[in-house]
C-alpha cells in the first residue's frame, strides 16, 4: 500500500496521468478514492472504472466520445492504444485501470480549464491546457480560501457536470463530495505519493529538480524554517529539507505538504538504496544536528547539493572530513 491507502500498484498510473493533464497525482488519488475507493470494477449508475466515468450523459448522448474527440483519443494512441470504434476502447478502458486513471484525470482537467475560465483566470476556454494549470498554486495552504474554492468547483463539476459544479453551494453538496474529495486530496498531498518505492520516473525529471536548486547556490544563505511559504519561495529563503521540496516539486513531484517538510518526512519518501548504489537525484542524510538532521541531494562523483547552516545553498563534498564524518548511509531513491 502506499500512501494513505493508494494501493502501491496504481501509483505509477496516477504519475503517469499527472504527467500527461498537468493535475496533480493527489489530485486524481482524491477523486478515486472517493468515486470507487480504488476499486476499478466499481459500477454505479452509469458510471464505470476507478475514477467512475461514464458512458452516457444524463441526456443520452456519448460522453465518452465526446471526450475522444476532444483529445483524449489522442492521447491513448500517443500510448499506444490503436482502436477504431468508441465501443472497441470502452470494453478496453471497463478492464484497464491504467486507461481508467488517464481517463480521469483528463476529464478533471477538463473541468479545471472551465472552472478557471469561469472564475475569469484566463483568457480563454481551453479544455485541453495544461499551461493554464500553472494560474493554480497547487502548493498553497489547505486553508486559503481562493485555493479550495477552486479545487471543490473543479470536484463539484466532476462529480455533476459543469452547470451544476458552478453554481451549488460547496458545503451542502450531494454526499459532501467537494469537500470530501479536497480533504482526500490534502491528506495525500501531505503524505506524499511516493512512499510505495519511488516514483516511475526518468532522467529529464531528475535533471530538472537538481536544476532549479542550482540556480540558487551560492545566492541564498540558510534561514532555518524558510522555504514553506511562497514568498520564501520566492525569495530562496531555505533550510536543507525545504531546498529538497523545492528542487523536487520544480520538477513536478511532490515530497509530502511544504509547509511541514522535515529530514524526517523526507526519510519515509522513495525507496531504500545501498550507499554503493546511490546516483544522481537520490536523497541522502546527515548526522548533524542530531540523526537524520541534515539532508541532501546527490550529484554524483562524491557531490552534493544541499543548503548548510554555514554556507546557505552549497555543493558540499563526501570525501571531505567534515561531510564523510556525519554522512549516515541512509540514501532514498525518489525516482526509478
């Protein structure tokens, strides 16, 4: 199982469907897990499959083509799903969860696009965006009321169609769903969707955490508890474990809630590797200021990038007598 209940086997989908839409994987986790429970032969209603899509509208016409046409078919032959009827996919899409998920997750884009066109966010109506994702900070406090408008309409209109989604009031919904869904949602995003052995990744989404870290070093000094706020962000205000969030959710991956990131929370992330076997991207530990106190990312050829109290946002090295001293052997694998 991996975090919070996400069986471990379906992760990779939800990565993967993070990957193709621009909307978070604790997004779509959100969704299942209230639609079907992760359960991908649920069948209610009229609606099928982990994230419970359905066939027909409720005035009889074919959603599901409408969604093809749109662009999701595009996007199954893009993975390598050949099909020549609506009815030929369907009976795929009823037995593959993989499908399910993409499916899912196109579709909240779908509605996310409509929901920020409506709130007059952009410009203009485009279901297919997943630029205009970016106007959503998807790393803002559960708190902030703009934030949780914006993910409870996107639900709400998942759960009953766009008009509806618009206009019901969010706290009496049918089954609570909006806001059930966004408290789903946030448990996920503080646990972090990777805990089920690292997340199917490649070489470009490595490359990018590690660049947006560098591009800070040597100009931002360490400011213990900065990095969880935006304008900390923003600024390049960090401690070692907020420098690590923030090199890795630059690249698209969330490693647990910012504002509660420690040594600690990082150490439950990914996957166990022997120090032998550590490469580029992995997260490695320190003992300084007590176990597991410090952390980092490594580079490779004995380098890393980390944010020490002495030296801020640095590229500190094992084989010194300093780091080879406290560095611990405890070495995470975020992404395969």
């Amino acid at each position: 199982i991996g975090a919070g209940g996400v069986p471990a086997e379906f992760v990779q989908y939800f990565n993967e469907a993070s990957d193709l839409t621009g909307i978070p994987n604790w997004v779509l986790a959100g969704i299942a897990k209230q639609e079907s429970n992760f359960n991908p032969n649920d069948s209610y209603g009229g609606a099928y499959g982990i994230m419970q899509q359905q066939r027909y509208d409720f005035d009889g016409s074919d959603i599901y083509k409408y969604y093809l046409d749109l662009g999701l078919g595009d996007i199954y032959k893009q993975l390598g799903y050949s099909f020549s009827s609506v009815d030929e996919i369907w009976n795929v899409f009823l037995k593959d969860v993989r499908l399910q998920i993409i499916t899912g997750a196109y579709e909240t884009r779908h509605y996310a696009n409509y929901v920020l066109y409506r709130k007059k966010l952009v410009p203009t109506l485009d279901y297919n965006s997943t630029e205009n994702l970016k106007v959503i900070n998807w790393n803002a406090d559960e708190n902030d009321s703009n934030f949780s408008e914006i993910l409870r309409r996107i639900f709400a209109c998942y759960n009953g169609g766009p008009g509806y989604g618009m206009s019901v009031n969010l706290d009496t919904a049918q089954n609570n769903y909006p806001n059930n869904v966004f408290k789903y949602a946030m448990e996920f995003r503080s646990k972090g969707l990777v805990n089920s052995g690292g997340i199917k990744g490649d070489n470009e989404t490595i490359e990018k955490a590690i660049e947006a870290g560098m591009k800070w070093v040597g100009k931002s000094p360490y400011v213990w508890g900065g990095g969880r706020t935006e304008a900390d962000v923003i600024a390049g205000r960090f401690d070692c474990s907020s420098l690590v969030h923030y090199c890795y959710a630059s690249a698209g991956i969330q490693l647990g809630d910012r504002s509660s990131v420690t040594t600690w929370s990082l150490l439950t992330l990914g996957k166990s590797v022997p120090k032998e076997q550590m490469k580029r991207g992995d997260l490695i530990f320190f003992d300084t200021a007590g176990r597991n106190g410090h952390v980092g990312i490594y580079l490779g050829n004995g380098k890393f990038l980390n944010d020490s109290s002495t030296k801020g946002v640095s590229i500190g090295d094992l084989n010194s007598p300093y780091w080879s001293r406290y560095f611990n052997g405890n070495v995470r694998r975020i992404i395969e």
